[in-house]
C-alpha cells in the first residue's frame, strides 16, 4: 500500500494550477489514510483511542503537505499545526486565484490560432490542454465541439484537409481526431523528404528553385493543386519542367508567363500561395502576394529585373479587387493588361513602407509595444507560456523603430550554465546615456543584475559617488525580500567601484568584490549585454513616441520593468517567477508613449466639466498598482500641464502617440484621434510678467507666448490623492495596517460612548446610511502624523423639522484666538493644548434616528437590523449643536464662566489663579497661570470626554505657534509655500511690494480668463491674509471683486501677490507682550472702486506688540466726500473695538476696569464732527447714522479719538497699494517680522 501511495505522490506545488495539484494530493493523501482530518475534528466527544487517532492523522496531513510545497510556501505555512487550517488557507489562498484565470483561459482558447510554423498536432494538444483547464473550473465543453474547434484553428496550409474532414459528416472525438492529424502530418513530411528541392509537394509546402543559367538567384516557390488541371493522357507531362517559369508540368512554348501570352483561366489564381521564379537574366518572376496593414493577404504576380523597375500584376478577380485599395493607384503606377492590373511596385516601397511599419492593428504589433520593443523570438516564448496571447509572427518580422534604434553586433563565445542561487552573484555596471540628463537631473543609470535568476534592479544617479549609497539600498531590500546575503559582487574597475569606501563596505559584510581585467569589458558581459537591451529599447520607445530624449529615465525603468518579466534565453522561466515565486501577468501592460485619457480623482471633480485630462503614459508606479502619467492637456485645477500624476484609472489610445504628433507634425488617421486632443495648451497665466523697473509705468501687455512650467520626473508629483474611498480600499492599499488601527480606534470610541444599540427596523422607517471616511493628518512640515477613520452618517439624508431642528453652533473667531496669545505673551500664561477624540460622538440627541450598520462591523445574525442612534454621529445636522451644547454643560457645572463676547471662551479663576479654556470644534487651547490649573483641567476634561493631551500647543488650526522667551510668534511659512507649490509660483520672481499703486482695476468687460483657478487662488490667500498675514489683506480683498470675470490686468495683480509671498515665506507674526494696550488704526480711500464709485474701509487693532485683528472692505453705501468715506471707515472700525472691549472685560487676566481704547485717525475734520455736539452736516441718513453711532460709544467711553499722520497710520496698507518702504514699515508696526 505505501509503494501504491508513494506511486501517487504529486510535484511540488510552486503557486500555479492548483486545482491541478489540489486532486493529485487529494487522492494521495486519502490513499495514506490520513484526508479524512481536513474537514476538521469530529463532532462529540472523543475517546482516547480517537484522539490518539486524530492527532497522528493530523501529524501525516500536515506532514504530507508540506513535503509537497515549494521552499517559499513552506515558510509561510510551516507554522500551522492544525488539518483544515492548513487545508483551508491553503484553498482560500490559491483556490481565488485559479478562479480568477477562467475568463483569461476561455479568451486564450477563443482566441487561439494554429500557425505554420509549428507541429500542427502539438497545437491540437495545446487546444486539448486548454479544454481540460476549463473543466476544472467548471465550465465543460463537449467533446465534439473542442473537435470542431481544433478544426476550425488549423492553419491555412490545412485548410483543405480540415475541408475534408467537415464534409465526411461524421463526428470525432478529440482523441480520434489528433490521431488523424498525427498520420496526415507524418505523411506530408515524408512527401516532402522523397520529392527533395526539384519535386513537387502536396499544397503550399515551400521548396527552394536553383536558378540554372547563372546559378547566382535563388528564389521559393510553391505550388497549389486546387485550379492544376492534371493531364491523364501523357503519365510523363507532370514530370516536365518549364524553363521560363520553373514550374512541373508545362513547357516553355506553353508558358503563361512567356510575353504576349495570357494565363489560361486555369492558372488565374485566387489563393494566397506564392510561385517564383526566374528569367536568368538578373530578372524573376512568379506569383506572390503580401499582407495589408489590417492583415489582409493580396495575391498578386510579380516580375522584377535587379536593375529596371519592379512591376506586379494583380490577378483579375473582381471580389479582390473591390477589396483592395490601391493607395498608389495612378494612371502612370497603375493599368489593366491583358485581364491583370499592372503597377509599379517602386511607387509602393516609396509611399507605403512607413504606412505598414506605422500600423498598429495587429495584435502581434501592440503587444511588440507594450513589451518596450522586444524581439519577436521573446515574444513567441511568453506566448507559449501562456503570458500573452497567441498570434503567428511571421518570420523575419521587422519594426521600424527597432531596425532604427538597435545595432546588433556578433556575440561573443557563450559561458557554461552556472546552476547558482540567488544573491551568490550579482552583476553590476553604471552607464550614461551620452550626457543627457533626465527631467529631475539624472545623468547615470546603474544595474544589478542577479546571475541565478537575471532579474534586474535600476537605480538613476545624479553624480557616480551616488553609487555607493543605491548599492546599500539594494542590499537592503533584496535581503529583507529573500533572507538572503549577497556573496559576490562583479563589476568593472570603473571609478564608483575601485574607491576605499566601497570596498570597506564590502568587506564588512562579506561580499567578494570581483574586477574585470583592465580594457575587458566582455569579462563583465552580462551587465554589458543589459545595459546594451536597456539603451536599444529606450532608443526605440523614444523614436517611436516622439518624447524629448529627457524622458529616457521613465523610458529605462518602464523596459526593465518589462524585461524582468519576459523569459531569459536560457531560462525557461520569466526572472520575476524564479526571484518571485509566481508567474507575472503581462495584461495590464500598456504602450510606452501612447495617449491615455486619466479619470480625475473625485475630489477634483466638477459636476459640469471635464472627467478626464489628456496625459502621455510615463510607466508603473514603484510600489504602487497604478500608472505613471504626464499631463499635456488639462481643464481641471491642481492638475497642471507638464506635471506628473499617478492613476490607476485610465483610458489607453495605444495607437496615438500625441508627442509624436506635436513634434513631427504628422497627420494621424482621423478614426483613431481622438475628437478632444490638441496640442498642449498653453498656460493660463505667467510667473513673471512686469519687472520691478516697470512698476511706476503704465503695464505693458505681453507678446510672448506664456509657456507651461514643465517639471522633472525622476521625483514624484502626487496629484491624485491615495486616500482611500471605502473600508475595502483601505484594508487594500499599502498602509492598510494603519488604516486598519485607525478603524478600530474609531470603533471602540463609538462603542465606549454608547453611541447606539442595535434594533429592529421600525415600519415604515428609512434608516440614515453611513460611510467610512479616512484622513492622513498632516504636520506643519507636510509629514504624516496620524491616520484617522470617522464613520460618518449620511446627514444629507435628514428631513428638516423630522429628524433634526436647529443646526446652529459656534466657534471661536480667529481675531479671539490672537487675542488670547497676545495676553499669554503680555501675562506669561502657559498655553497648552488638547484634542477631543470623537467630539460629535458626545452629543446627546433629542430626536429618534436609525442607521444602517456600517461596513465591516455588521452583527452576525442580525443583518437586517439597524441602529438606533442614542448620541449624536459625525455628518448628521444636529451633530456640532449637540456637541457644543454637551461641552458647555459640562464645563458650566464645573464652576467655568461664558465669555459673552465669544461664547466659545470659558474662564475660571479664583486665590491669584486663573485659566482660560478656548474651544474650536474639537481643538482646545488651555491658557493658565501655572502647569498646576492647567493639569487640573486637563484631568477634568478627560473625565467627561476622550481627550488627548497634545501638551504644549504648537499648531493650531494649520498655524503654528512658536514660543521664545516673553513673545509668541504665529507662523504659516509652511502654508505659504504649499499654495506656491500648487499654483506653480515657487519658482518666481519676488515682488516686494503686494499691490501695484499705479494700477487701477476694472470689470472685465471680455471672455474670464481661467476663472476657477483665479477663485481658487483667492480662496487660498484669504484664510492666509484674515489668519497672520495683514500685510496682503488690501491687495485679496481688492482682488476677490473679480472672482466672477477675471482678466489679463486682475491675473496680473494676484500674479505680484504671489510673488511678494514668494519673497515674505518666513514672515511670521510677533507678540512680544509690549505694549499690553489695546489701540485701533482706521482709513479709507475715497472712490478706489471706480466701477461702482465706492470707497475702500481700513482697521487695524494692536495688542501686546502685534496685529490682532484687521479687516479691508468695500463700503456699502455711497459716499459724497473724503470726510464721509472717513467717518464710514471709522463707524467699522468701532464696532470692533467695541466687541473686543468686550471680550477683554470678560477675561480674568485683564485688568478692570478696561480702559477707553485709542482710536487713530488721519482725517481731522471727522475728529472735529465726533467731538461736536452740533449736527449741521448735510449727508444722508446712513452717514448720519453713523456718525451718531460713533458719537455714542465716545461719550460712553468706549473709545477715545486721536489724530495721526497719514505715514503713520497703520490702517493705511488696507485701503490702497503703497510703497516698499511704507509696506515694510507699517509690516513691523503690526508685529511682521521675518523668522
């Protein structure tokens, strides 16, 4: 029984055809009486004798399996212990995997095609094989119709016999039918060895025909039987030859090919087999045709002198000659004699050749594409492994780009087959590609190349001493992937080789450093002959896109991408499935260079508007399952031309390669362009189109053509964002595991708050959804400093006055946090900082609402259920209310008081002690008199909610709070950069001035110019210039009038924003605690809006050394004088004193009573009118009010007014454009100072 079972014994299962190997170890395993454990351990319980029997069973199966896994596999399952663990992982594993390959094997047997070149029988196996698969997977295909099949796909040389075959009406089977082909085959190479050169042979068998006179030509030939007439009088006359034709069965006299004589009907043939022949006379002769570029094969006669022009005669039929289409066909290159069509075969080289070498209709043509231009012979391999599909290449096949690009030399004398494992040699060489650099400055490209399994890793350089470094990074990875250690190292004696740091390095982790011989580069030929592959196929890629020779980096490491899986000749497997472990799948690969339309990712997505940029394919991303693109027509913001973004999403045009076109200029068929592509546009707007020498002249418009900013790609431009859209693209993507804590952390907030209970669904109820939303939470610098998930609830879903009432909740102003810091700079508070983990979770609700359960945590069992939520959820109306209304409950029953000039301030202060709580949704800012009050908070707050201390505060809301000894700065040089860096203005030339003084702005009465992204950009600038920037206030607000029409002079004006941004990064605002009194600024300038005749208004308020609150606007009323527009300004700017002196009154660390704040103005006819008891003016109602208004908070000693010069008004930046050196003296006024 054990010879019977080690007779069954299976092949070790490497990762392929498991369903193969499946009942292989299936049977051997029920004949070793041990399979019966891997449905698991019996119900009940068992005896001592069964258990026994179990356990050992159980020590066989696993045993047994492992025995019969590949080295690889056995490492990762060698730690289960247990039957159907290992049977199920197993079946989970690989079963998926083969069930995924059923669409691909039913394309490959559809798709299959027997050629000529190969054993007709082995191809029917092939077929046979492929049927057999598909029944493993279920699908069964009749015996007869896999039969018929195997008819069908013979070759065309069979096509008579499988006539046959169809007309004797009877059934095969695939056994019998194989056998048939066996005894035909074997019959026609008999025939063919019998007749030898001279004979003839059975239909379109190719001989060779010796020319006799000169003895100097030799041409094919072949013959077709189907229109012979055979003449059964004279058994000699098949045996005569013709001396003009060459031809048995004719004599020269009766010759159709002799002049003046016609082809007798006969002889006119319609097939597609060739007769060549020749005159002796330098000439030839005979019937041939050739294939279209859409794979037609015309049959034409053909007649030649080496000398003279070459001629070819179509035969007349008029079926072929309404399906030809002669681009050549003229009165002088085209013409009917004696029945045949006649045409000069010179005209048809000359205009056609590139037609058929540019055609990329056939299959084997893209494929030869998408594989970087490799030979054909790699080609025929990876088709018979299955890799890609099968198609007959013709031999001698040649493409245009790689006879241009490639120079093959002689090879030198092949090295015996060293049988080593991996890492125990590696190659390695470093090459430049004649000086070019790449498009983020690479010069070199550098090889290590594996001798075991040839697969190849690329590195790009900057400089050779570069070298080194790539070499510990490849050490690096290549042991952590394998758990091997490189034994040996060959290289040449180039100077990035033969330092004293290499080897140093070398020898302190063991690795032999092999040398060339000096001037010996073929002792290094396999890193050689690489970099030789690598440069031949980055030449033709490039000439056949048509991209700038800068490209030849993306272009590298896309054909070593390709070249790692495709089959080395002398391996019959690809280098990726031996280093690996696996076969690679070769679908997803597309054509280098060609046009691909890419999805834009949903966050950039407009509901009217493009959903797709045009771009050029760059590659694979590295680590990543996406491609590699170059934008070069795009309509969508932050998706600019000339940058890179990876995508997964995409439409391939493999036949268009837009570079190509742009540069050369060559017209594309119209059928295969698609209707949207255009050369690339230019940009929308230029870094830098006024100098500083013209800024007190009128502007000049420019008559340059503003180009595209066209960056590098060695670096990685990451415009589509990787965030993941749902749970199941989480627990996919590469941080999957930090998604995954993320969820769970989120989970159990929602869990330990009781956020709902789990019911039935009410009748009639429709149950809000819910979805899972992940953030990365990003530092100041732009690293990553947490991953988040909220589950989030549908709220759009909500019924107004059904499932929720108010919405309304405050948060704190910005103005009231700069306020706060510029005290704790003032008193020497402590500030501190605390996140509230799931804030909205905390909200109670007053309404009954249900949910769905959320993806990945529904209740097993309980699928048709939902949850009754008990608290509030992230997404629903209610929720910020409920959480404001909670936090404000908890914190007033605790002794805390409300700030009723901000009601997100809370205080509490008692025995010389104080502390001031500031809440912006979920951020908290703690200032406190000592780390004592503060902990005591802190403590406090962790009791009611799930807090997270982050300590001393260092950003807040993307602000960054830098504290020095007795002054807190507040900075966003890291936001300032990123809006240059997404705008494309990093680059730029300074500005040092925000505003043009000359410059006077009007509606734009044409077409907008790139309207979106002037909103954008203006969007950007307001949260920088109402946060820390007051210096840009004026120049955004006059700016923001125009986000509905921009023009050429308004895109102008927000450029020198970003240039004076470009100049100012590090501008940061300084409190330096003096003087701890507050005083306000106010101005106006009287009609700067000339469209609408209004003025501008300008405040400005100081505290502790620094701006803490500022605003520029457009008036809302007309006014009729300078004096007017400056009581309008003025009446502003009061009521913000009036609300600050407000929320000062209501803090503890303020000294009481608050004084009158100074308000300064530079016009002192509105002095005089305020401090006037007499009301004589002769203006509207709406400056009359406000002058009363203003009058009443003097005289209640809310404000007290004072004249100021113009020069030192603070408040005059705000209202129009001014001078480097008033800017820049008024920026150190409000506490702007660089860094």
């Amino acid at each position: 029984m054990a010879g019977f079972a080690d007779a069954l014994r299976p092949d070790k299962f490497t990762g392929v055809h498991f369903k193969r190997w499946q009942i292989r170890v299936t049977l051997w395993l029920t004949a070793m009486k041990c399979f019966w454990v891997s449905t698991g351990k019996p119900e009940g319980v068992l005896t001592a004798e069964q258990q026994k029997q179990f356990e050992e069973a159980t020590t066989l199966f696993v045993g047994c399996i492992l025995s019969v896994l590949g080295d690889r596999l056995v490492e990762v399952y060698m730690h289960m212990t247990d039957a159907k663990e290992l049977w199920d992982a197993l079946n989970t594993k690989f079963g998926a995997t083969d069930a995924s390959n059923d669409l691909y094997i039913m394309e490959q047997f559809h798709d299959y095609k027997m050629a000529d070149n190969r054993s007709v029988v082995e191809q029917a196996h092939e077929i046979q094989t492929m049927a057999k698969e598909l029944e493993l997977l279920k699908c069964v295909l009749l015996d007869k119709f896999v039969a018929g099949c195997i008819i069908a796909k013979l070759p065309p040389s069979w096509r008579s016999f499988g006539t046959a075959l169809k007309h004797k009406r009877q059934e095969y089977s695939v056994e019998g039918l194989i056998a048939s082909l066996d005894v035909e085959e074997k019959a026609r190479e008999k025939d063919a060895a019998s007749k030898g050169d001279g004979g003839q042979s059975s239909s379109n068998v190719v001989h060779k025909a010796q020319n006799k006179s000169k003895g100097k030509y030799k041409a094919q030939q072949t013959t077709n039987f189907k229109k012979q007439k055979k003449n059964n009088n004279n058994p000699n006359q098949d045996e005569r030859t013709c001396f003009v034709c060459g031809q048995v069965g004719h004599l020269a006299r009766k010759c159709p090919q002799r002049k003046g004589m016609k082809a007798p009907a006969g002889q006119t043939s319609k097939s597609a087999n060739v007769t060549i022949g020749n005159t002796g006379d330098g000439s030839g002769y005979g019937r041939t045709g050739f294939h279209r570029p859409n794979g037609e094969w015309v049959t034409c006669f053909c007649s030649w002198c080496w000398h003279g022009r070459s001629e070819v005669y179509f035969g007349k039929d008029r079926a072929a000659e309404e399906r030809v289409a002669c681009p050549f066909y003229r009165q002088e290159s085209c013409y009917e004699c004696g029945g045949l069509f006649r045409f000069s075969l010179s005209d048809f080289c000359n205009k056609s050749v590139n037609h058929i070498c540019g055609s990329v209709d056939d299959e084997a043509n893209v494929w030869h594409s998408r594989l970087c231009h490799i030979n054909f012979g790699l080609m025929s391999r990876l088709s018979s492994m299955c890799l890609i599909p099968k198609f007959s290449i013709v031999k001698g096949s040649k493409c245009h780009s790689c006879v241009q690009s490639k120079q093959p030399r002689k090879p030198h004398k092949a090295v015996e087959e060293r049988n080593l494992a991996p890492l125990e040699l590696l190659h390695s060489d470093l090459c430049e590609m004649n000086g070019v650099l790449t498009k983020g400055g690479k010069r070199y490209f550098m090889t290590f190349i594996d001798d075991a399994t040839r697969f190849c890793y690329v590195y790009l350089l900057k400089t050779k001493d570069e070298a080194l470094d790539y070499f510990k990074i490849y050490k690096a990875e290549v042991k952590n992937q394998l758990d091997r250690k490189i034994k040996r190292l060959r290289s040449d004696r180039g100077g990035e080789f033969f330092s004293n740091e290499f080897d140093l390095f070398c020898e302190e982790h063991g690795i032999i450093h092999e040398r060339t011989p000096p001037y010996s580069p073929e002792s290094n030929g396999i890193a050689e002959r690489k970099n030789r592959t690598l440069t031949d196929l980055v030449n033709a890629m490039l000439d056949t896109t048509g991209l700038p020779k800068a490209w030849w980096g993306e272009a590298l490491l896309t054909s070593n991408h390709v070249l790692n899986r495709v089959p080395n000749r002398n391996k019959d497997k690809t280098p990726y499935e031996i280093w690996i472990g696996r076969k690679p799948s070769l679908s997803y690969l597309r054509t280098w260079g060609c046009l691909a339309k890419v999805n834009v990712p949903i966050t950039k997505k407009r509901k009217l508007g493009p959903k797709t940029v045009d771009c050029v394919f760059l590659g694979y991303a590295y680590h990543s399952i996406a491609y590699r693109f170059l934008i070069v027509k795009s309509e969508v913001p932050d998706m600019h031309v000339g940058t890179i973004m990876e995508s997964r999403d995409a439409t391939f045009f493999e036949s268009f390669f837009p570079m190509k076109d742009t540069h050369s200029g060559s017209n594309q068929p119209s059928e295969i362009i698609p209707s949207s592509i255009t050369p690339p546009e230019q940009t929308k707007h230029t870094h830098e189109l006024v100098s500083e020498e013209d800024v007190s002249e009128a502007p000049r418009r420019s008559k340059r053509q503003k180009t595209a900013k066209s960056f590098g790609d060695d670096f990685t431009v990451y415009l589509v964002d990787d965030t993941p859209k749902s749970i199941s693209e989480a627990y996919a993507s590469p941080d999957a595991d930090y998604w995954k804590e993320a969820v769970r952390s989120e989970m159990d907030s929602i869990i330990a708050n009781g956020t709902w209970e789990v019911t039935e669904r009410p009748y009639g109820c429709k149950p809000v959804g819910c979805k899972w939303v992940f953030k990365k939470k990003l530092r100041p610098d732009g690293t990553i400093e947490k991953y988040k998930a909220q589950l989030v609830a549908k709220g759009y879903t909500q019924k107004e006055g059904e499932d929720f009432f108010d919405t309304y909740s405050p948060v704190a102003r910005l103005t009231t946090i700069r306020v706060l810091l510029s005290l704790a700079a003032s008193h020497g508070l402590l500030v501190h900082q605390m996140d509230v983990k799931t804030a909205f979770l905390n909200g109670e609700l007053d309404e009954e609402i249900y949910m769905d359960q959320p993806d990945g945590f529904v209740v097993e069992g309980q699928e048709g259920k939902v949850c009754k939520l008990l608290k509030s959820l992230y997404g629903l109306k209610q929720a910020p209310k409920q959480w404001h209304e909670k936090f404000d409950k908890t914190l007033t029953s605790a002794g805390f008081a409300v700030n009723e000039a901000d009601k997100c301030v809370y205080y509490r202060h008692g025995g010389g002690e104080g502390v001031i709580l500031c809440l912006y949704v979920d951020d908290i800012l703690i200032f406190g008199t000592n780390l004592e009050v503060i902990n005591e908070v802190k403590s406090f707050l962790s009791q009611n909610f799930d807090m997270k201390d982050l300590g001393v505060a260092d950003v807040i809301l993307n602000i960054k709070l830098i504290r020095g000894e007795n002054e807190i700065t507040l900075l966003q040089s890291h936001y300032v950069e990123k809006i240059l860096n997404r705008f494309g203005y990093i680059d730029s030339k300074p500005s040092p001035t925000p505003y043009d003084p000359s410059l006077l702005l009007r509606k734009n009465k044409r077409i907008a110019r790139n309207q979106l992204e002037y909103s954008q950009i203006i969007g950007s600038l307001m949260y920088l210039a109402s946060a820390t920037r007051p210096d840009i206030s004026f120049a955004v607000s006059k700016l923001s009038r125009f986000t509905s029409n921009p023009g050429d002079d308004h895109w102008r004006a927000l450029e020198r924003v970003m240039r004076y941004l470009k100049g100012t990064v590090e501008l940061g605002l300084h409190y330096t605690g003096y003087p701890a009194v507050l005083e306000g600024y106010s101005d106006s300038n009287w009609i700067s809006d000339v469209d609408e005749i209004k003025a501008t208004s300008g405040y400005v308020f100081t505290l502790g050394g620094g701006a803490v609150s500022w605003r520029s606007c457009k008036q809302t009323i007309l006014t009729r004088s300078t004096m007017e527009a400056e009581l309008t300004a003025l009446d502003t700017a009061t009521v913000e004193a009036e609300w600050l002196r407000d929320l000062l009154m209501n803090l503890p660390v303020v000294e009481k009573p608050v004084p009158a704040i100074l308000m300064n103005c530079d016009n002192q006819t509105v002095i005089v009118k305020v401090n006037s008891s007499k009301d004589n003016m002769k203006s509207s109602r709406h400056v009359k009010r406000r002058l009363k208004s203003v009058r009443k908070l003097r005289n209640s000693g809310v404000i007290t007014l004072d004249y100021i010069q113009t020069a030192r008004n603070l408040a005059d930046p705000f209202t129009e454009g001014l001078s480097r050196n008033v800017i820049d003296n008024a920026s150190k006024e409000m506490g702007l100072r660089p860094m």
